[in-house]
C-alpha cells in the first residue's frame, strides 16, 4: 500500500511544469542531508488509492502539467 505524507503542488521540482507533488512514505535511503527525513517512516502517512489520485487530477484539471512522486 502505497502512502503518502505531503501533497503539494510544485513549481521548481521540473522546469516549466506545474507539478502536484506527493511525498511517498517509506524511502529505504535515508539519504544524508534529506529534506524529508520526517517520511522515511514506512507506517506514516495517508493511503494514495487510485480514487484518491483521480479525485485530486480532476480537482487541479487544467492548471498542473506533471504528476511527481518524491521520495518512498
């Protein structure tokens, strides 16, 4: 199950997209440094079904250009 801790939408993340942006929980890296360090916990977070993901492209139709999945 696929969860997430933050959705956002995005302007710097790729050039010249408006991106809505989720932050995966989970990510196994831990990378040093990491601005989200908050969601490495895997049990964290709000489940993105696909319902919910639908609901939320259809909420910002014609104003986002990119989908991201960051982190997880």
């Amino acid at each position: 199950m696929l969860k997430f801790t933050d959705e956002q939408i995005a302007f710097q993340e790729v050039p010249n997209e408006v991106s809505l942006a989720f932050t995966i929980a989970g990510c196994p890296l831990g990378c040093k440094g990491c601005h989200s360090s908050y969601s490495w916990h895997s049990e964290q977070g709000t489940r993105l079904s696909p319902d919910y993901l639908l609901h939320r492209l259809a909420s910002y139709d014609g104003l986002i250009s990119c989908v991201l999945f960051l982190g997880g």
